[in-house]
C-alpha cells in the first residue's frame, strides 16, 4: 500500500523542484515530507492525494514570493487529521467452568460386613463346633493297662468322627475327605475370629490364636498340593 501512495504523491511532488521526497503510511493518516527547491516541507492527513496538491500549491507560492522579493504570503496552515485512537483491547469474558461434584463413595463398615459374615458361619457350623468342643475336653490319652502291646493297638490314628484340633497334623489332613477339611477350617475360622474379638479382655487367648493359625497354614498346604 505504501509503494503505491509514493507513486501518487511522486506524480504530485515531481522533480526536480521536489527532491527528495518521503512518504510514511500510519494507517489512520499519511505523512509527506520534502524539499523543493531546498527548503523543506511535510504535513499529514488522512488523504494524501489532497495533501500533496496543498503541499506543492504551498510550496510553490512561497517559492515564487522568494524569487520575487516580496513580503511573504501568509502560509495556510495544513489540516493534519489526529491520529484516531487505537481502540481498547476487549479482554474476553471470563468463561465459568462448573465441575459436577463428585459422587459421595458409599460409607464402608469393616466390622458390620464381618458380623454378617461370622454370625453366617456360626449358624452352618454350630452342631460341628459344639462336637468339636466336646471332643477338645474329653481329649485325653489313654494307655492300655497292659504296656506290652503293640503301639498301633492304642495309638492309631482317630478315624474322622473323632477327630479333634489336636490330632491334626499335615499327615492326616491329607487323609481327611474334601468335606471334612472345608467344615475343619469354616470352623477354624470363626473360633479365630471370636479369639480376635477378644483381644484385652478376659478371655484372650493369644496360643490358642497361633495355633489356630497353624492349623489353617496346614490347611491351606495340603489344600494346594
């Protein structure tokens, strides 16, 4: 755009009277710049065609009143337009980003899904646990009266009806049915979780615990062979 004012004005502004002549566009106005004949000129306006015909027609005037040594004319001021304001930058509009709240997680009680679980338990097992308790205090050694015989008359393994805790070792869990083995360790399970229950009270019984323990570890070993 400003190559092609230059022509225009340099169509107005010929030489060799105006030299040199510069041209700067602003956008919003034009400025001119010269000398003609040596003395210097320049304005600005939003239209430099009309600028640059004022601006030879001035120039040209006071050139001629200098020649002729007369008082010089009184110079028409130059309209320069002011430069419009730059417009203010329009800062977008905040944008409100509302996030759904997160759904509240369901309230997560340990101890009421265990009671569930233990009182379940203790109702499909009470008949075993109450045989087994039985089995545990009656639960003694007896020696033949006669020493001479043989160990297996007296020390065979107890059949699984008469099976108690303390005569399961990994030996004869082996031997127990698939049955058997799965009430054995239901069992064990809710007798842990009484003793764990009764952790600082009275009727702790942390031995009975790690027996316990013991046992379903055997359980579980026989279990994966």
């Amino acid at each position: 755009m400003t190559t092609a004012i230059y022509e225009g004005v340099r169509e107005i502004l010929t030489g060799p009277d105006w030299e040199p002549v510069y041209v700067q566009d602003a956008g919003p106005f034009v400025t001119i710049s010269g000398r003609f004949n040596g003395r210097a000129h320049a304005g600005s306006r939003d239209d430099w065609r009309s600028l640059a015909i004022d601006m030879d027609r001035i120039a040209r005037e006071q050139y001629a009143h200098l020649l002729a040594e007369a008082e010089p004319i009184a110079v028409e001021p130059v309209e320069v337009a002011a430069p419009e304001p730059e417009p203010a930058p329009v800062e977008p509009e905040p944008v409100l980003v509302v996030e759904p709240a997160p759904e509240p997680e369901p309230a997560f009680d340990p101890c009421v899904d265990l009671t569930h679980e233990i009182d379940a338990l203790k109702d499909e097992n009470a008949e075993l646990k109450a045989e087994l308790e039985r089995l545990r205090e009656e639960n003694t050694h007896k020696f033949p009266e006669n020493m001479t015989d043989k160990l297996s008359d007296w020390d065979a393994v107890p059949d699984e009806a008469s099976l108690t805790t303390a005569d399961l070792t990994e030996e004869v869990i082996q031997r127990l049915t698939a049955a058997k083995r799965k009430k054995f360790t239901e069992l064990l399970n809710v007798e842990l979780a009484e003793l764990q229950q009764e952790r600082g009270g009275p009727r702790e019984d942390l031995s009975r615990e790690a027996e316990i323990e013991k046992l379903l570890g055997l359980f579980a070993r026989v279990g994966e062979m």
